[in-house]
C-alpha cells in the first residue's frame, strides 16, 4: 500500500493543497504573519518608550536610542 495514495487530513498530502501552493505561500510572507510581527514589535516599543521616558526624567533623547536598539533587534528578528 502507498502510503502517499492515502487520502488523510493531515500531513503533507493534505485534501486541497497541492505542492506548488506550499512552495508559492511559503516564498512570502502572509497577512497573519506580518500582523504578528507587528505586535511584536509595538507592544515593547509602546511599554518601554513609556518606561524609558518615565525613568530617565522625561528625556526624548532616551527614548530615541531605545526604540533605535529595539528597531535594529526586531529587524534582524525578521530577517532571518
């Protein structure tokens, strides 16, 4: 028996979903995706200006070096 002939709902022969769509989804990236990374990074950037500002006595210039720290983290989070 063939196991690739087995008509079941999971794995990689999935009912639906031919090869060609699994390479051409994966080549992108999709809405959920980017939603996510989105929050990802706006949750920290959002909680620790507020923190930075707030203990550091009100300085922008502070707040400015911590989200550039936080932009250059999450841009290699995303790139790899």
């Amino acid at each position: 028996m063939d196991i690739n002939r087995l008509s079941l709902p999971f794995g990689p022969r999935m009912r639906g979903i031919e090869d060609h769509d699994i390479k051409r989804s994966s080549a992108g990236m999709d809405t959920p995706r980017k939603i996510g990374i989105m929050v990802f990074g706006m949750v920290p950037a959002i909680i620790g200006g507020c923190v930075t500002h707030y203990f550091t006595g009100g300085s922008y210039a502070a707040v400015a070096v911590y989200l550039t720290i936080l932009l250059f983290l999450l841009g290699g989070f995303i790139s790899r």
